[in-house]
C-alpha cells in the first residue's frame, strides 16, 4: 500500500512539475522558433502551430496555477509567436506577388489569345478555384482592352 501512495505523490509530483514549467516551455519554443523560422518551410510552419497550439492550450487550462512573472513570460511567447507569424505571411505574399509579376507579360498575351489556357494557367499555377479564376480573368480582360 505504501509504494502505491509514494508512486501516487510522485505522479502529481510530475504533472505540477510540468504544469508550472509550461511557460518556460512556450518561451524555449518561440526561441527556438525564432532561430528557425528563416529555414521553415510551410509544413514547418504547420508543424510548429500545431506544437504551439498545444502549449497554448495547456496554458491556457493550467492559467491560475502561474505566479505574475510567469503569466507575463508566457504572454510575451505569445506576442513574439504571433510577431514572426505576420512577418512570415509578409514575405509568402511578398513572393506571391513577385511571382504574379514574373507570370504578368505571359498571362496578358495567353488572355489575348486564349481564354481557356489562360484559366487552366490561373487554376493550376495561381491554385484558383474555377469562379475565383473566372473573375479575375474577367477583370483582366477589361483591363487588357
């Protein structure tokens, strides 16, 4: 009986342990992704929102058992995660836009000549839907008359 009750204590031993550590945890987590997020790909970056995700929500559930400092360290993770998700979406949709540029000349002169291989271009290398490329196509057409 007595080592089922040691084993007992040391298991909520454990679980406080790694409750209280959880915003020391998110913090090692958004260093490491700041070091990292140059080199991130986009499953990368579905990878580690998935483990931030987590932490969060352990945090979140775990939020009256921090001290003041600890709340604090977690929001500030928090903020600085959330920073380097903007600054990430800022330079997708800088290439996004860099490569609509490179696509423009060709896409003007496949519209003039060919409705229809200008939608499968929107489709397949813009990954449009159908009414989303039918649209644009319309804008573009009134624009290159």
């Amino acid at each position: 009986m007595r080592r089922y009750i040691i084993i007992l204590m040391l298991a909520i031993m454990a679980t406080s342990c790694s409750v209280m550590r959880t915003p020391a945890r998110l913090n090692n987590f958004v260093n490491r992704v700041e070091r990292n997020a140059d080199r991130y790909t986009s499953a990368d970056w579905e990878r580690v929102g998935r483990q931030y995700d987590a932490l969060v929500q352990e945090y979140t559930q775990n939020y009256r058992r921090f001290t003041t400092e600890e709340k604090r360290m977690a929001m500030q993770a928090i903020g600085r995660y959330h920073g380097l998700l903007v600054e990430h979406g800022i330079k997708r949709s800088v290439s996004f836009v860099g490569n609509i540029a490179a696509y423009a000349g060709a896409l003007i002169d496949i519209l003039k000549k060919d409705f229809g291989a200008a939608q499968d271009f929107l489709k397949d290398v813009l990954g449009m839907g159908a009414r989303d490329a039918d649209n644009a196509l319309s804008r573009l057409k009134k624009l290159a008359e």
